[in-house]
C-alpha cells in the first residue's frame, strides 16, 4: 500500500523560496513514485501556481491548506474548494487545529467545507486531533470520534477521504505521541470509520505532529499508519529525502 507524505507549508517560505521547493519537491515524488510514497503539498494559497507548474506532468500533487464552503462570494480572505480545483489542486486539508483554534472553525463549518471540497472534486485531508487536558483526562479516544462523526456525517465519497491525527499538543512543539499512544488512537479510528463508512473500505490514516527524519522511521512503520502530515519538516527538501527513504524501507519490507 502506498505510504502518503503530506506537507503542509503553513503560512511560510518567500514566492522565490517557495518555487525552488516545489520544483525539489516534484523531483523527489517522481524518484520515489516507483516505490509507491507519494507526495503532497498543500502551500500558501498564493504559491499555489508554483505547484501547479511544478506537479504538471509529475506524480507530485498540491492542494489548499483550508477552503470556504461557498463556491463564490463576498468572503474577504477567503480561497474556496472550486477556485482550488480551477488553479490545478486535487486535495485540500479541513478542520486543521490552527483554522480551529485561529479562525473559530466549528465541527459543522468543517463538514460543510467538506462537503463543499467534495462537490468540487477535491479529496479532503480532515484533521482530527486532541488538545494536552483533553488526553490528561482520558477524552482524547471521544474528542477524536466525536469530530469523525461531526465532521463526516453527510459524506458519501468515502475515498475522497483522507484522516490526519494530530494531537494538539504535539503539533510544532517537537514533542511526539508516543508510538504506541498513535497506534491505539489508529487503531480506534479504523474501527469507527468502518463502522461510520458502513463499508470495508476504511480512508488512509496519517498522524502529524512534529514528524520528522528522526522519528518517521519508527511511526510510519505502525500497523494503521498509512503515512504522515508534516509540518516544520516539510520545509527542508533533505529532512523530506530522509523521510521517504524510511516510507520505502518500509514497502519493501
Ligand atoms: P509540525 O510537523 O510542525 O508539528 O506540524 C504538524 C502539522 O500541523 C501538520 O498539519
């Protein structure tokens, strides 16, 4: 099965740097397109054309980092799923803990973005994920199911589903869940998606949260663990290279 590497960009790198990455980026989704790791970047909004020239005719794909439910309309600041899918991109991320937290995205805007990215053709990358009270108390497995259910209720396109785990308190902190915290929660998160899908089929599963050429080895090795979303990490081409030389030791296995 194919190992996912998603980079997420965040609000970082210059339009220059920005297009030195993506064209890094294509040469490496293409050496490693035969040993079935795949990459996506979701950049900056702005860059998205950088992308789209450096993913035409590559297996490297691109997306949004967040998309507004409308299709068009008087939303300052705003990107949507169809001008995404207009530019190029084929995935966009929703419900990240960064538009939860910066922008007050609730679990029904996130559905409706969702539903939204999927009436434009686009595959979501749906996080879901913890804050640090939230584990200390024992919720962590009820907050993750609890968003699961709110944010995919409507869904019909299954496999135009894509579930990130990223607990709060690990992302850009350097502290990582502990493999077998991960594996627990992936596990958790199968059962239930099968359960909410209604079918076999169960959406791949990645983790984010300070993933990097240190600890991918280890977390992209886990039973339920289809790959990663890689924030800080994603911006160095090399700690990337390290990353998918792991993915492809563990396909060959
Ligand atoms: P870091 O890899 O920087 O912890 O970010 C994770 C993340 O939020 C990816 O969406």
């Amino acid at each position: 099965m194919t190992v996912l590497l998603a980079a997420n960009w965040k609000m970082n790198l210059t339009a220059a740097e920005a297009q030195h990455l993506a064209d890094a980026y294509r040469q490496l989704a293409d050496e490693y397109q035969a040993h079935n790791v795949s990459f996506i970047v979701c950049p900056p909004a702005l860059y998205g054309a950088a992308l789209q020239q450096a993913s035409e005719g590559s297996a490297l794909n691109w997306g949004g980092q967040a998309s507004h439910p409308a299709e068009f309309g008087a939303h300052t600041g705003d990107i949507s799923a169809k001008m995404l899918q207009s530019g190029g991109a084929s995935f966009v991320i929703a419900g990240h803990s960064e538009r939860r937290q910066n922008h007050g995205e609730s679990d029904e805007q996130v559905a409706a973005q969702i539903q939204a990215a999927h009436n434009a053709g686009l595959t979501v990358i749906l996080c879901v994920g913890e804050g640090l009270a939230d584990r200390k108390a024992g919720q962590a497995e009820n907050i993750v199911t609890t968003q699961l259910s709110a944010a995919l209720h409507n869904i019909t396109k299954w496999e135009s589903v894509i579930i990130a785990y990223e607990p709060i308190w690990a992302i850009g902190t350097g502290e990582v869940a502990s493999p077998e915290d991960i594996q627990a929660m992936h596990a958790k998160m199968a059962e239930h998606l099968t359960s909410q899908c209604g079918a076999a089929f169960v959406p791949p599963l990645l983790y984010g949260g300070s993933v990097n050429a240190g600890n991918a080895a280890e977390i992209l090795a886990l039973p339920d663990v289809n790959g990663a979303l890689i924030g800080g990490a994603s911006l160095k081409i090399d700690e990337m290279r390290a990353i998918a030389a792991h993915a492809k030791a563990i396909q060959s296995r």
